[in-house]
C-alpha cells in the first residue's frame, strides 16, 4: 500500500512539474526564487522516485535527470517560456539530493530493522 501511494504521487508530482514548466509563464506557480523552486522541485521528485523504486538506481537518475533536461529543451517549443542550461544544472543537482536522501532513508531503514 505504502509503495503504491508513493509511486502515485511520485508521477504525480512530475506531472505538475510538467505543467509548470511548460505552461504559459503567468500560470506558473510561485513560492520563492526561481532557482530555490527548481531546485525545490525536483528535490522532491528526485526523493519521491527514490521512495517509490529504492531497488532501481539507475532506473530513477536517468529518469529524474532526463526529465530536467528534456523539459528545459521542451521550453523551446514554447512561444513565452525559454530552456537554459543553467536551469537545468539547478534541476539535476535537486534530483540528485532527493535521490541521495532516499536512499540514506533506506539504509537507516535497513539498519533501525536489523537492530530491531
């Protein structure tokens, strides 16, 4: 039950990410600087997926990562938004430290079950 529940919003959350970031700039969310929110966001996703698919790795980096590039590219196609490298840099880097907590979660986890 657990697991299901995270692999939901996990692709939920990627979704509204999705939308945020390629949705016209007046509908786009804010809740701080632009480089916390990335940042911020793709934290969260980066943790959620790692939550959701602990045994995948490889699985999860390639897609958190590639969701962050391809989304600035996709901002091309935009006619108000624009991709920059940059942008995605802030994006990989918060993937990367959701998906590194995740996985110190789990090896706490591991540890509190094996003591316990």
């Amino acid at each position: 039950m657990y697991r299901k529940t995270v692999i939901v919003v996990a692709w939920t959350t990627l979704a509204l990410i999705a939308f945020a970031t390629l949705s016209p700039i007046g509908l786009r969310p804010h809740f701080g600087g632009v480089s916390l929110e990335r940042f911020g966001a793709f934290a969260l996703v980066g943790l959620l997926f790692g939550l959701a698919y602990p045994r995948h790795l490889w699985l999860v980096l390639t897609l958190v990562g590639g969701a962050a590039v391809g989304l600035e590219v996709l901002q091309h196609l935009t006619p108000d938004r624009h991709g920059e490298a940059r942008d995605a840099l802030v994006k990989l880097a918060g993937g990367v430290t959701g998906i590194g907590i995740s996985l110190a979660f789990h090896q706490a986890l591991k540890r509190f079950i094996t003591l316990g």
